[in-house]
C-alpha cells in the first residue's frame, strides 16, 4: 500500500510518502523556526498561514522524490490532533480534498500514535512496551499493546518536558527553540555544584511536574548579583537537564519494571536530547529493559510516522469520512483499536 502523509499540527509541515507501512520513500519537512523565533514561541495564525503557503509544493516535492504520481497513491493519512487546531485545520482540508480527487480513501492519525510507532519505521519492536512521549507538549507515560491498545500510565500534571526547556532556555536568554541549545550547553557535565529539585520523584504514581524545576531555575537567577555569564549560563542549563533527565528516566524505568515490560521506546522531540538518550542507556546495561530510540528526524513532528498506524488501520478496512474534523484535544487512550 502506498500512502502520502501529511503532517500540520504545529509549526513544521510536513509531507511523506510511505509503503506498507515501514519503507519511507520520501519524508520532507518545512521548519518555521525561524518565523516564529523572534516572537519566542509558536504563533499559532502565522503558522496556520505558513502551512497553507507550503503544503502543496511540498506534496509535490514528496511525489517527486518518490518517484510516484497521485494515482499511483492508495490512501491519505493526516494528524487529526491533538494540536493548534488551525494548523491541522489546513492539513485535514488538504487531505480530504486529495483524497476525493483521487477517490481514495482518507485516515486522520493521532499525533502521538505516530510518534510512539514511529520507531517501527526503523527496527521491529515487538508488543507490549512502554512508551514514554515526551515534546514540547506532552510527557506521557503509555503501556502499548499494539496499534490501537494504549493504556495511559502517568502524565504530567503541568508543563510538558519540552515546554520547560523553552521556557528555561527564554530565562537564559537562550533563544527559541531552548531544548536543542540547553542540550549543547549541558555537553559539557559541568553543573557547577548547582542542584535542581526532583519534583514528584519519590511519590508512587508515575506522573510528571516540570513547574517547579523551572520556578528553581527562576529562583536562582534572582539570588545572582549579576546576569550569569557565559560559564554560570552553562553550569545552570547542565543541572537543569540533569534533573529532567533524571525524573524522566527513573519514572520511565520503574513504570516499565511495574507493568513486566522489558522494553521502553522514548518518542518525541525531546527524545533527540543526548543526556536523556546518554542516562537510558547507562541504565539499560545494569537491567533487563532494552530501550529504543527513532532516529532524530523521526523524533520531531515527521509525516511519515503516521503511516506506520494509518497502513494499519486503513489494511482493516478502518478510513475517515468528508466529515473528518481537526481536534485540538485529544486523549490517545480514547483512539480505537480494530
């Protein structure tokens, strides 16, 4: 089966093309980091515009490096949601509208079921597992027994992983995206001496709570007679991931230890992280519990990562309606298995 993905959930639009459901025969991505930089953060009308200047040439593209035309497609897979909801609001309509013109079938995806069956597209891991979606908008904890079959675990009961890095990264006046420069910055293992809390760490849940590390963070930079300089920026950027890392890997660990499960696939753009990937496998060779990783570009928002669901779904006879719709709020435990 053939399939063009597509991908608009946040501020990257994305294109794939995908066969059965694992060979990824195109994958193009359109960043707008650079637009939104400047605002620090993501604004949710220029990126609804944005998508809707660059989803058609970048179809095109994907086609093209594939070397396939329209017809030969048997099925459109898009993000449904969760998400900005006038950014899925332009890769829905444009969905529906191939789709119809091809008389194919169209399929909306969960966001964080492609991230979590995004590792398929690389490597075979076998069911059941423990899936940890961690990005600038969820931290999650899932058993997964299969496509369709999430259990929710743990989640966080405030900012999502991601989110807190930004937001730290703003504090340091780091720039936006702050996760992928905090992560530089904190190469270097030298904290300093600096201790950030481990909020939630010891309790008996496996929920997460980023706002106090980065309220810590806060913290400390008032107790500073002057703006940190550059060695002080690093020291802070290095214990504050350190903390995250901690908590996410020692939650994800015990999570997995609880359910019997003997692997953990981390999913999601924060999964692109060194020192997280670093302390999983640290702690992967004093256990039993093997833990994977997509490649990068799968880590971040991707179109291909739908197709390894949507080919599922849509080999069971599972499609959408004309009446697909966009939803910015959308539990993953509530998607259906067949």
């Amino acid at each position: 089966m053939l399939l063009l993905a597509l991908e608009s959930s946040c501020d990257e639009t994305a294109a794939a093309v995908v066969k059965d459901g694992r060979h990824v025969l195109s994958n193009i991505i359109s960043s707008q980091v650079d637009l939104h930089a400047v605002y620090g953060g993501v604004v949710p009308e220029l990126a609804s515009r944005r998508h809707l200047e660059v989803i058609n040439p970048l179809v095109e593209d994907a086609l093209n490096k594939a070397q396939i035309q329209p017809q030969d497609l048997q099925g459109v897979v898009v993000t449904r949601g969760p998400g900005l909801v006038g950014a899925l609001l332009v890769g829905v309509s444009f969905a529906k509208a191939y789709a119809y013109a091809l008389n194919i079938p169209v399929l909306g995806v969960h966001h964080i079921e492609g991230h979590i069956q995004a590792v398929q597209l690389e490597q075979k891991v076998e069911y059941p597992f423990l899936a940890l979606a961690v990005s600038g908008g969820h931290t999650h904890l899932y058993r997964v027994d299969g496509i369709g079959r999430y259990q929710l675990l743990g989640r966080t009961v405030d900012d999502a992983a991601g989110e807190a890095f930004d937001k730290v990264a703003k504090m340091l006046g780091l720039g936006y995206p702050g996760g992928p420069v905090i992560d530089k910055l904190a190469a270097t293992d030298d904290d300093g001496g600096i201790v950030f809390p481990r909020p939630m760490l010891k309790k008996d849940n496996f929920n997460f709570s980023f706002s106090g590390m980065k309220t810590a963070v806060l913290n400390y930079l008032h107790t500073l007679e002057v703006a940190p300089d550059e060695v002080t920026t690093r020291q802070i950027a290095c214990a504050f991931q350190t903390a995250v890392v901690d908590v996410l890997t020692q939650k994800a660990m015990r999570a997995a230890k609880a359910e019997n499960l003997n692997r953990i696939v981390v999913a999601g753009g924060v999964a692109c992280n060194s020192g997280l990937r670093k302390k999983f496998l640290t702690l992967e060779k004093s256990s039993d519990i093997r833990v994977y990783f997509p490649s990068p570009i799968f880590c971040a928002d991707n179109a291909a990562m739908l197709a390894v669901a949507g080919d599922y779904y849509l080999a069971h006879g599972s499609f959408s309606g004309l009446d697909l719709n966009a939803v910015s709020n959308w539990p993953l435990e509530q998607v259906k298995s067949i």
